[in-house]
C-alpha cells in the first residue's frame, strides 16, 4: 500500500484544487501519485482475490475459471 506521506500528500494536493487552480508541476505530481495509488489498491484488490473460493449453497466448489486459473498460476510462481 502507498505510504501515509503520499496519501497525505494526495489529500493536500486533492484540497487545494479545490480551493485554487494548481501548478504545472502539481498536477503532474497529483496525476502520478494517483497511478500509483491506483495500482497499488489494484494490485491489493488481486491478491485478495486470489484467496477466494466460491462455494454454492450446495457445498459444491463454484470458483469462476478466470478466478481459478490466477490462482493456479500463482500457486506455479
């Protein structure tokens, strides 16, 4: 996950948008802190998923093939 410095930093930059129109470099700086907030919430958002099993009311294994499959090639590396 992003450290707390570059979440506050987000904030910051997110409040002050909001207040006064940001510099060149600021915009850069919130549009890069924002890719990497998201790849890192994406990446965090996989892994939990590679957790999962589906099991129906019947008790049968109903895991998704897709699903299934990630997990198996994680298994593998």
């Amino acid at each position: 996950m992003l450290s707390q410095e570059k979440l506050d930093r987000i904030n910051e930059l997110a409040n002050k948008s909001k207040q006064q129109e940001l510099t060149k470099e600021e915009k850069s700086e919130q549009k890069n802190l924002r890719q990497e907030y998201l790849q890192s919430a994406r990446k965090s958002f996989k892994n939990q998923l590679k957790g999962v099993t589906v099991i129906d009311p019947a008790g049968n294994d109903v895991t998704p093939a897709k699903l299934r499959q990630m997990q198996e090639n994680e298994k593998k590396n």
